[in-house]
C-alpha cells in the first residue's frame, strides 16, 4: 500500500490543477479502496488504444493521462518526420468529456508546433481513419471507448497510413510516454495551429462509401431496413449514405437516435450483445422489416439482425455477418474479372475459419493477424503489391476496401444492405445465402465466453488463468484430442501428438490456443481493454441438406456447451 500512496502523493503536487489534488486528497484521508485501483498500474495501450474509467490517477483517463501520452506522441513525431510540418486529425464520439478531452490533445499538438484538425463535432471512427489521408496527416487521434460503459473513455492513435499504431511506432511513442514526467507536458495552446473539419469532410466519405460498398443489385427500394445508433456518432453518416444508394425504406429507432453518453435505453451501447438490439427487433416485428443494423458509440462495430428460415429475427455474430460479407465481395471481384491471384482477405486468429475456406474456394489467400484491426490494416500496408478486398474479425467489425484502415460500421451497414436487397430481389434472403454458405463448406458454430475480473486483484486472477492453461494444457476437447497448441507469447505451435515444435511469425501476444482433430478451436486472450479474459470457441460439422439446418446448429450448440462444462468456464 506504501507503493500506492507515494504515487498517488505525486499527484498532490503543483504540477497538477486545484480540482485534480482535492479529489485525490479526499480518497488519501479516507483511505478509500477506490485509491488502489486508480494507482496499481498506468493506463497502457492494448488491441484498441488506450481505455479506462474516467477520474484522477495513473490508471485512468484524464487530463494527465491524456496529456502525456499526447507529449509522447508529440515528441515521437517530431524525431520521425524532423524538419516537417506535421499535421495530426482528431475526432470525438458521444461519450462524456470526449468534446473536451479532443480540445485539450489539440492543445498539446499545438503546444508542440503541430498543426491539428479537429472535427467541428462528433464524427464515428472510420471518418477519422479517412481523414487522416485525405488531410494528408502524419496521424490521428480518436477520443473514444468503444462500446465500454458510460464512465470509461479512451484515446486511439492512427499512423499516416490511416490505421492505428503498430509496431515499431507503438513501441517507440510508448517508450517516450514512459519517460515523461506529468511536468513535462505543455498544455499551452497555440490556437492558430488549430483548425475545425466537419462536412467537407463527410461528403468525400460517404462518396468513398458509396464507391466501395454498392454494386450492381435489385431491390434497394424493396429492402424494409430497422437503424440504431444506440446514442452514438453513426446517426451522422450511415442514413444518408443508405438514403445516396437508394434506400428508401430506412426506420431509425428514434429512442436511440440522439447522441446521449449515459446511452439511456440499454445496459451496454454494444452490438455484440441481443439486449442492446431490443428496442431495433421490436420495431422491425412492428414493421416487418427484412435487416435491422445496430452500431456502437464510435461506430466501429455492427450488429445485423436477419429473418431466419422461421421467419423470426435473429441477431447474426461477427463470425456469420464476416462471412457473408467475404463470399459477397469475392464475388462481385470475380464478376468484375478482377481475381488474377494477387487478391486477399483479412482475418484474425480468434475469428472463423469458414472465411478461409470461402476465399480458398475462389483461389483467394487469406491472410490472419492477431486480434484488433490494427494487424489488417497493417496487412495492406505490408503487401502494397497486392489487392485488399476485405477482411474482418469475430468482434462484430468489418473492412470493406482500403480507403479506411480501421473496422467501419458506415460502410458495412451498406454492404450488408446490398447482400439483402439482392437476396430478396432473387427469391432467396441473407439467412439463406449463409446456410447455402454452410452446405457449400462446413457449418461453423462460434461462442463467446467473457468473463470480468475487475482491479489489482482480478488483474491477477487472469493472469494465472493463462499460468495454468499453459503449464497444464488440455490434452482432450469433448473427446477430441488436442493436436496443436499455439501459444502466441511464445511463438510456439506444439503438435501434441508427435511432440514437434514450430516458430511461429507473427508477433507476440497474450493468447493461447487449442486446435483439435475434430476442427475444433478453442482460443484464450485476455482483453487489451478490459477487465476481461475471453473464451472463443468454434466447432463445425458438415451439413449436406439446408432443411436439417436446425438439427447441425442444435448439436453444434450442445457440444459447445459441454466444452464449457469441460473447462469449468
């Protein structure tokens, strides 16, 4: 507790405003619990950037925090591009104090002799991804949490390639942050650096939207399509690019239309989750809607809801929506005479492997990342001499195109808008098309398991979560044996069967998996954003008639709930 009380002292000196040493203070005198968790560790940056709850102390998000990683950055770019005029675009979503915290990372830009673009007002992520090239900037910034609760917010850095930060410039900016003192940050704004975006920007976007997410299909009027933006920042761009393409019939929950940080009407602002999309499948009941679209606060993410084979709406996971959306685009490229071989798709580790098996069947590669988007983007980047089509992960985010480096709602809703107005203009439905998708290859089945241990001590219980797994590894799933282990931390894949080792390339992560010879995955990855070890799970089975369906969804469901049962999840 020593340690804690010496680093939360610090933060009672003058380096720091009035209001900042009062609230430390008071949790100093009162011996609060809460004192611990806001000192134990710094903010660090994971898989999305940096994030956390909103508050005083080294592990949180505040003016300090934000401060001296906006002088690390500052710093990193001055000994990158030396004699330059560096420019650096930010954007804000919904959530409280991201308005302000957007102006004050433009004054330390500032501070520091960089000239900064800030959007006029919230903008969703990609645009932010966008504009980075359009205004021909050396980075960018996100204020932004994601589809975390209202008391978090968080800060994503993007490079001049338009997608966040990797290695070596993480490490780089990082280090230099490290070495900073909170005195060292220069606060003091050089307001003539600072200059305001908003609708110039939106038009070359959905413009760029529209080039890459429409095609040539029927139906756009026919198409009966439920919106959410869940309280968030898509309610800026995704109506009109869907009204540009022709979509007439758009129903936006007007509960969840107005940006709103306490995101009133739900537990949690995320798609991922069914409850986030009640009030949409409701509407979509009353109205008899075909899709219904849901995005998070930033818009990043995307959650569709179809018609199954029933005639009920039923929320698809990332896994089925990405690989719709694969097979889709894939096919509009080979229509177009544009596979040659010099094609691919983005993937992770932790997705599906029915999107490796689609592209294999079109002669395209695939190409697999660690999770986050930042690993796609840099895919794009590291094989210039290749085409992107697409790529996406298990986490409800979809890429369509290069013209944005980071997952984008925006362009996705569109896309998937496209793959149901031409279903339905062809008798057949989105749900259809992925189960023809099922007997064409394999039925797939993923699951999710996240299980949240907050503070110093649920830090420590996920750790050796990941101990035990590694020191005991599984040698049977569901009476499957085990034959691969990858072990991302240590570059390792290990065949349990014949005991060989092999390196594997790609870089380093937290992130253990078991590959058995049934084809089942089993994956564990503590979150690099939240208080959170994750659990993915995906079994496949064959499925050689669309009407037993059900029955292969139904035994695929059973055996994933026995392996849980199995690992005492």
């Amino acid at each position: 507790m020593k340690e804690i009380l010496d680093k939360a002292k610090v933060w009672l000196s003058d380096t720091f405003d009035t209001e900042t040493q009062q609230e430390i203070q008071q949790l100093v005198d009162s011996q609060s619990e809460d004192l611990a968790d806001r000192f134990y560790k710094d903010l660090e940056f994971g898989t999305g950037g940096m994030r956390g709850i909103m508050g005083a102390g080294t592990n949180r998000i505040n003016k300090y925090t934000l401060g001296k990683a906006t002088q690390g950055l500052s710093n990193y770019l001055h000994k990158a591009y030396p004699n330059q005029d560096i420019k650096v675009a930010i954007a804000y979503d919904c959530r409280h104090n991201s308005d302000t915290f957007s102006k004050l990372v433009a004054d330390v830009l500032s501070a520091n002799n960089i000239q900064v673009y800030v959007f006029e007002e919230l903008r969703p992520t990609p645009e932010l991804s966008f504009a980075v090239n359009e205004l021909d900037c050396h980075a960018g910034i996100v204020l932004t949490a994601s589809h975390n609760p209202p008391e978090y917010n968080g800060y994503k850095v993007y490079w001049t390639d338009g997608g966040q930060i990797v290695p070596p410039q993480d490490k780089g900016i990082i280090d230099i942050v490290n070495d900073l003192a909170y005195s060292d940050i220069n606060f003091n704004a050089n307001e003539e650096l600072i200059s305001y975006v908003g609708a110039e920007i939106d038009e070359t976007f959905w413009n760029a939207s529209l080039q890459s997410g429409t095609f040539d299909v029927k139906g756009r009027t026919d198409l009966k399509i439920v919106f959410t933006s869940l309280h968030g920042t898509s309610i800026k761009l995704i109506p009109e690019v869907l009204k540009r393409a022709g979509y007439t019939q758009v129903h936006i929950v007007k509960e969840q239309e107005a940006p709103d940080g306490d995101f009133p009407t739900v537990k949690s602002p995320n798609p991922e989750e069914p409850e986030a999309l009640e009030m949409a499948m409701k509407l979509a009941e009353e109205i008899g809607a075909d899709i219904v679209l849901g995005t998070d606060p930033d818009s990043d993410r995307i959650g569709i809801a179809v018609r199954n084979t029933s005639g009920n709406m039923q929320l698809l996971n990332g896994n089925q929506a990405m690989s719709l959306m694969t097979d889709f685009l894939i096919k509009q490229w080979k229509h177009d005479g544009k596979i040659n071989g010099n094609q691919f798709i983005g993937s992770t580790i932790v997705s599906t492997n029915l999107v490796n098996d689609i592209a294999a069947g079109y002669g395209v590669e695939t190409k697999i990342g660690l999770t986050g988007f930042k690993w796609i983007a840099k895919m794009i980047k590291d094989f210039p001499e290749l085409d992107f089509i697409g790529g996406g992960e298990e986490s409800f985010g979809y890429m369509v195109g290069d013209f944005v480096r980071d997952k984008d709602a925006v362009t996705s809703a569109l896309l998937a808008c496209e793959i149901a107005a031409d279903a339905k203009a062809n008798g057949s439905s989105f749900y259809q098309n992925l189960i023809e998708l099922y007997t064409k290859h394999s039925f797939y089945k993923e699951h999710l398991i996240a299980i949240v241990k907050k503070g110093m001590e649920g830090a420590a219980q996920i750790k050796q979560i990941m101990v035990d797994l590694r020191s005991n590894p599984l040698q049977e799933i569901d009476g499957s044996k085990v034959t691969f282990v990858c072990d991302y931390q240590s570059s390792i894949q290990k065949n349990l069967i014949t005991g060989e080792e092999a390196i594997m390339d790609i870089p380093k992560s937290n992130v253990l998996i078991y590959h058995t010879q049934d084809g089942t995955k089993v994956a564990a990855r503590p979150s690099g954003t939240e208080p959170k070890i994750k659990f993915y799970f995906s079994v496949k089975a064959g499925l050689d008639n669309a009407s037993k369906a059900i029955q292969v969804e139904q035994e695929l469901d059973a055996k994933i709930q026995r392996i849980i049962k199995e690992m005492q999840l």
